[in-house]
C-alpha cells in the first residue's frame, strides 16, 4: 500500500542561515493576493508591492503587512499615520512590477488622494485606507497593523502570488 501523498517527494530541514533559500521557498507555498501600498512621505508619494498583507480583526476593524527592513522605502512606511492597501485585480500584474521596482512608479499613473491626503489608486480590486494602529518589530521585516477607516471593492478576479511569481486564477 502506498504512504500517504503527504510523504512523496517532501523534505523537511531546520531554518538555518545556510538554507534560507529552501526556507523562502517554503514561505512561497503559501497563495497569496498581491497588494501595493501607498502613503505620502516626507518627500512625496511612496508606494510598495507587497503580498504579505492579511486580513486580521474585525472589531476593530484591523489588516496588516509586513515592510522589509532592508527596503529604502521601510521608514516611510513604518514612519507613516496614514496610508492605503490596495488589492491588485488580475489585470495588474504589470503595476504589481512596476512599483516594485520604483518607489515613485505612482507618479506615472492616474492618483487621487483620500481623506487623509493619502495617494490612492483608481480601478483596483479592492483597497483599504487605514491609520497605523500599531508597528511591531518581526525580525528582518516590521509588521504595520493598520486600522480601516474605509474600504472599498468591485467585482474582479485578483491577481495571485504563488512561488514567487505573479499569475492569475484558472477558473473552470
Ligand atoms: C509580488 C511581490 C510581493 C512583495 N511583497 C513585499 C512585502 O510584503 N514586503 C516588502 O517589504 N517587500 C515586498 N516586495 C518587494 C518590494 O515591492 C520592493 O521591490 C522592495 O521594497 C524594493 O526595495 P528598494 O526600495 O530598496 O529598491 C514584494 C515584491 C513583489 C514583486
């Protein structure tokens, strides 16, 4: 009789510094949506890519993510009292790379500000304007929770992460 499918091909190791490569990899079995993330620095409009977003309390009304350290963008985010999550549709994969690459990608697309002055983006699958409600250290990342203090949605399939690559859901 067979092991069960769980044991075919698996292989299991102890984080160490010598095989982080395996432990992103693991990281990366993960599905995630893909988000970019807005606020307004002291010198201007910064945005992030970032998949590490979740959902985390209803009441309040609570998501967060996770800014690299090692990112020049991390103080403007870990420093900023507003800002805005944007879910990605399917659509925007070539957004989610651009504004990986370039921090002031936002400049070159249609911009609105929120409430707060916030720079937001038009025509995502969803986006979540929030106010920092607590920033905790989490070893090579920070963690920014944020509360919602408005949300909105449309209708859309959302661009995925997988693996380390961006790719869209196969519907039946
Ligand atoms: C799909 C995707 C997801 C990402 N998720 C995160 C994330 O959750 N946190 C983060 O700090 N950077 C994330 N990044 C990297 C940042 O978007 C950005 O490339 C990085 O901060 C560049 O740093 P720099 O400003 O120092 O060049 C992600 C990039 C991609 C393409």
């Amino acid at each position: 009789m067979n092991g069960p499918a769980s044991a075919i091909g698996t292989s299991s190791f102890v984080p160490a510094p010598d095989n982080g490569r395996m432990l992103r990899d693991v990281f990366g079995r993960f599905a995630t949506g893909v988000t970019v993330v807005t606020t307004r620095g002291p010198d201007g409009c910064v945005a992030i890519t970032a998949n590490s977003f979740s959902s985390v309390s209803m009441d309040p009304p609570l998501v967060q993510w996770a800014p690299a350290r090692s990112s020049s963008r991390f103080a403007a985010f870990t420093d900023a009292l507003h800002f805005s999550i944007h879910i990605l549709g399917a659509e925007q994969e070539s957004l989610a790379y651009e504004v990986a690459r370039d921090q002031r990608a936002l400049l070159r697309h249609a911009m609105e500000v929120n409430d707060n002055d916030v720079p937001i983006l038009q025509n995502c699958l969803a986006r979540f304007d929030c106010a920092r409600h607590a920033v905790h250290d989490a070893g090579d990342h920070a963690i920014v929770v944020g509360e919602v203090l408005r949300a909105q949605m449309r209708e859309g399939l959302p661009l995925i992460f997988f693996q380390g690559k961006v790719s869209r859901l196969h519907s039946n």
